[in-house]
C-alpha cells in the first residue's frame, strides 16, 4: 500500500504526464504536487514507485512516466472527476441506425479522440414468417419482427416445395411459435421434428437457421467515427507502428466487438488501459466505455478510444452523457 505522500506524488505525476505528454522529473513533481519536499526525498519515492511498476523511465530521459498499472491505480483510487462546461446537443429519437451514427459522431467530437458505438441488439422474437418461391430449391424467407422491422433471406434446399407445402410450413411456424424468440423455435423444433412431415421440418429448419444468421449479421455491427483524430495526437503521429495497429483494430472490428461486449456487461462507465489485459491489445490505447439502454433495458455500448495519456476525467463525462442521450433517444421512438 502507498502512503499518502507517495499517493500525493503519484497522483500529481500522472495528471501532469496526462497535461504535458513529458517525462515528469523530481523538480517538476515537487512543484506540481505541492509538497515542501526536497528533490532527494521525491527521487526516492519515485523509485520506490518504480519498483512496484507504477511509473517507468524512458530510456531518453530522467524523468519518469506512468504504466498501465499506474493508470489503472490513478483511474480506480486517484481520479477527481470534475464537471466541467458539457453541454452536447441532443439526439433525436428518429431510426436507431441513425441514432447510433449520431452518437459515435458526438463521441469523437467531445474527445477529439475516436467515437465507437455498437449497434442495438435486434430482438430475435418474430411476429410472421412468410416463404417465396424463387427458383427450383430457391426461396425467399420473410421474417417480420414484433416491431415491423423486415428480415429477407435466400435459401436453398435439397428438394423442392410447392406453393401448397410453403403455406402449411408458414402456416404451422406462425401458429405455433409466433412470438417466441428464433433460438426458442430452433429447440422447439428439435423436439417436435418427429410428429412433422419430414420435408416440411427439414424447410422450417432451413428458416429458423436463416433467421438466425440474418439477426446475427445485424447485431455485428459497429459504427467507428474520428479515426483520423488519432493522426494529430502525438502518442502516435510520432510512431507509425502505434497508428498502424491502432488502425488494423478498426477495420477488424472483431476484438473491439469482443471488448464491447464485455462492456456491455458492465454497469455504468468502465475504463480498460491497454497493456494490463488481453482485453485491450496494444498498450498504447485506452478505451472508455458504457452500456446504453432501450426502455430499461441494455442494448448495446458505446465509448470513446484514444491513447491512454488522456483527460479520463473528461472522457468520463463525455461517455456517461453520451450513453443517457442515446438510451434517451431509441427510448422515445415514434
């Protein structure tokens, strides 16, 4: 456990690492922390910072700068969040595609950093399903969910159905699991296959499975704002390879879909520091992030990324304003 001097000394390191970007030396830390402490006695301490991992000296110079355990220290015990002057428009409820592109554009303007918000959980709950013949074991699944939102999708079968059998398929699926959940009717029909017409369980089977994959494509998507913002801080305009893999995270989009997810788990904002987990890959990012709710129900997360020398005060702020604003807007639909 640090004493409250060492506390002092940390604290004031990482905010002024935080507002300057340099090595912090003894001399500075002794101005900033406002302690009358001499600059051997701070050298100490400093190191004795050093060896439990909290702060590092780069190789260029005397000074030291903090790691991601030192952030993480900083973010969980040191952290003074100050209201400052935020006052972001409001969303508009209208369609959620276009509410959550507002929002990761909001994002990346409050922090002039990148603005990541993942797209509402679609409900996999469907109200009507209707088959379309299109070609010799070629149909079009309909599926209408309780929303009215449309999900199209082509199938091919091993054999062919007649307009008659695509009707009793419908028919039996709507009458019988209209408002369950596409995972429910899956299971249902597991169990049920026996007591159907082959054929005609083999078709429904082929929808439930349709349905599925087109619910899921729709709930993978991110939307990423502000990616060039990164090019004017200097964490990463001075390192290529810092930009580069930064950049080859959002284009994946896989491991922040992972990290969302987690997020979204969580309650209220949650901060990952890069280089502490697996969760964040590269030591040079940090992530901001929180749930955002539809009728109090979570949906989906949003947050803000950027190099983990940031103002986490006001990423903070930005972030929890931005998830109420959203859940705000989806909630009030029309």
């Amino acid at each position: 456990m640090l004493d409250d001097r060492a506390k002092l000394l940390m604290k004031a390191l990482v905010e002024r690492y935080i507002a300057d970007g340099q090595p912090i030396g003894s001399r500075t830390l002794s101005k900033a922390s406002g302690l009358d402490l001499s600059p051997a006695t701070i050298r100490n301490v400093m190191s004795d910072l050093e060896e439990l991992g909290l702060i590092v000296s780069p190789h260029t110079s005397a000074g030291r700068i903090p790691t991601a355990r030192g952030y993480r220290l900083f973010v969980d015990t040191m952290l003074t969040a100050q209201p400052g002057p935020l006052a972001p428009p409001k969303l508009v409820a209208e369609q959620p595609q276009k509410v959550i592109v507002n929002a990761a554009n909001l994002l990346s303007n409050l922090s002039q950093f990148v603005g990541v918000v993942m797209a509402p959980r679609r409900t996999s709950v469907f109200r009507h399903i209707e088959f379309l013949r299109l070609s010799e074991r070629r149909f079009l699944v309909i599926i209408v969910s309780p929303e009215g939102d449309v999900q199209n999708r082509v199938i091919f079968t091993e054999v062919d159905y007649s307009s008659s059998q695509l009707v009793e398929a419908a028919n039996y699926l709507n009458g019988h699991y209209a408002g369950l959940s596409i995972e429910q009717v899956r299971e249902r029909l597991k169990n049920e296959v026996e007591s159907l017409r082959g054929e005609i369980a083999s078709l429904m089977q082929a929808a439930v499975n349709a349905g599925s994959e087109a619910l899921a494509r729709e709930q993978d998507e991110v939307v990423i704002s502000g990616e060039r913002n990164l090019l004017s801080v200097s964490d990463f305009s001075s390192d290529m390879g810092h930009l580069r893999r930064a950049f080859d995270l959002f284009e994946q989009k896989t491991q922040l879909m992972r990290l969302l997810d987690v997020s979204s788990r969580a309650e209220g904002v949650r901060i990952y520091i890069g280089g502490e987990s697996q969760v964040v890959p590269f030591e040079e990012l940090s992530i901001v992030s929180a749930p955002y709710e539809v009728d109090g129900q979570i949906v989906g997360t949003l947050g803000v990324i950027g190099p983990t020398r940031m103002a986490y005060d006001r990423m903070i702020q930005i972030v929890d304003i931005t998830s109420k604003l959203v859940s705000n807007a989806l909630s009030h639909q029309k």
